[in-house]
C-alpha cells in the first residue's frame, strides 16, 4: 500500500512530460495517424487517471483507524504514524492532485464555453457575409469576398464549411472537392472534441510537468486523418495542390483551417507511403496496456486494501 502513491505519482509524471515529449519526435504516426491518435488519448488519460490515484492513495494513507476500527482524519495521529516529513509530502501531493482536479473541471468548462461562443459569434458573422447567392453548392458552405485562398470549418450542431471567393477561383472542381472533404471530415468525426480535452488536460497539469508537444501534435493528427478522407475522394494530387493553394489560410480560435504550419509535412506525406498494419497493432496493444497494466499492477490492490480497511 505503501508504493501505491509514489507509483502513480512517478506514472502520470511520466505520462505528463517525457512519454508526450518521445512520442511528438517520432515519424511513424504520420503513416498512422488513426492509431497515434489512440495512443495520445490513452497516455492523456492514463495521465489523468494516475493523477487521481496518487491523491486517493495518499487520501487511503492519510485516514487512520479511529477508536471503533473505522478511518478517521487526525493529524496528530498521522504525523505520530507516519514521521513529519512523511506526513507533509503526503499532504502536499495530495494538494496538488486537488489543484490539477479542480483545474481539469474548470479547463474542460472555460475551454468548452468560451470556444462555443466564438463559433456561435463566427457563424453568425459568415452567414451574414456569405456571398454564395442563390447557386450556393451545399447547405452548409459559406463563401467569403476574400481574394485569398482560404477554406475552415465550424464545428458544432449548426456546422459550416467557409470558402473564400479566392478558392473557388483559384482552385479546380477536383482541389475544391477534396479541401471541402477535407473539412467535412473534421466535422463528421468531431476532431474538435478531441481537441478540446487535449486542450483542457494540457492546461490542468503544471507547466513545469506537462508537455508541450502534446496538443501540437494531436493538432496535426488529427490533420493527417482528414486528409486520408479526401484522398479516398479525389486522390492525393487534388490535395496537394489544394493545400499548397491554402496554405495560407487562417482560421478563428475554434474553427479548423485547411493550411497552417504543418502544411509541408502533409504534402510531402501524400508522396509516401500510409498505412502499415504492424505500426497500429503495436500503437493500439501499447494503448491498451497504458490503460490497463498500471490498472491490474497498482489500482487493484490498492482497491482491495481499501475495501478491507472500510471494511474493519
């Protein structure tokens, strides 16, 4: 019962720092992109989870038995039982597991707040601005008078494709049906969610343990994915020179936009080769054991030592 604490402790600093800072440097996710996602999730929850049962350990530890054999808080006692240094590491760790819970609610609320209400503010503003007119291609694309390239989305219960006047001249039929697919496979597979609970783990733990190639990197993930989707529509040469058209393109905070930083790397992926079956099988098997090696080797005795010590 003892190392439980520590256990978790020295796991979800593992999880939190250089498991994220490892993964972000390596190439095969680009081949995979479906199955590194899987990966990132399962660390980031991983992280999360072994947050959490270091703090209910140390809780478990801190709860001596009373007179009539049942757990009672007494700080006196404890620090009689445990030795002051002890003591003091425990109550601080526990502290800190508070701090990073009570940041997770307010990141996962402020996060989903604040980025709704934008989307809700830009969807007004591009219906209102849409130049699409009577011949308008679809029920939810929206063209700007923008002369540049640019293509995003808006996620949400009312969705939008965004189009620029300059991508629609600029592009042929093929570019603009595979940049549109791109950006309804965002939509469609809700990578926005995904996002949003990178973003909110992210800003729960410290900075001084958290990564930060991790959101980065999901970024471009998730990236990779919807472009896989408009390749199986149009094939990879549309896409391409779509891309390098918008890549360019900017989006607000909320939205997904087609260009971006990453724009280079995604083109010179679609010359590749993607998919290779070994690589997700040992991501997906590592995604599993992530999850539940720690579970069996740490959770579950801890729960039963803690069963037995409310059971007394």
């Amino acid at each position: 019962m003892n190392a439980t604490a520590p256990v978790f402790a020295g796991l979800a600093l593992l999880l939190a720092g250089p498991a994220p800072a490892l993964l972000s440097r390596a190439t095969w996710p680009y081949r995979t992109p479906r199955a590194a996602l899987v990966l990132w999730q399962a660390i980031a929850l991983a992280a999360v989870l072994s947050a959490f049962g270091s703090g209910l350990a140390i809780a478990a530890e801190l709860l001596v038995p009373g007179p009539d054999g049942r757990p009672t808080t007494s700080p006196t006692r404890e620090i009689d039982a445990l030795g002051l240094p002890l003591w003091l590491a425990y109550v601080t760790v526990f502290a800190l597991t508070l701090l990073i819970g009570a940041r997770l609610i307010f990141s996962v609320i402020r996060v989903g707040v604040h980025t709704r209400r934008r989307r809700a503010k830009h969807r007004m503003l591009v219906d209102l601005l849409d130049q699409s007119g009577p011949h308008r291609r679809a029920h939810d694309i929206r063209v700007l008078g923008a002369t540049e390239p640019i293509a995003y989305c808006l996620p949400g219960l009312r969705q939008r494709v965004v189009l620029s006047a300059g991508t629609l001249t600029n592009l042929d039929h093929s570019e603009v049906t595979a940049i549109v697919s791109h950006e309804r496979s965002h939509l469609r597979a809700r990578h926005d969610l995904v996002l949003e609970a990178f973003t909110a783990v992210h800003e729960a733990f410290p900075r001084v343990v958290r990564s930060k190639a991790a959101l980065g990197s999901v970024k471009l993930l998730i990236e990779l994915l919807a472009d896989d989707s408009a390749v199986k529509v149009t094939g990879p040469k549309p896409l391409a020179r779509a891309l390098v058209a918008c890549a360019k393109s900017t989006a607000p905070q909320g939205a997904l936009a087609a260009g971006g930083p990453t724009t280079l790397i995604r083109i010179q992926r679609l010359s590749g080769r993607i998919g290779d079956f070994r690589v997700a099988s040992a991501a997906y098997l590592g995604s599993v054991a992530i999850l539940v090696v720690p579970t069996l080797a740490v959770a579950v005795p801890w729960l039963v030592e803690l069963s037995r010590l409310f059971n007394h």
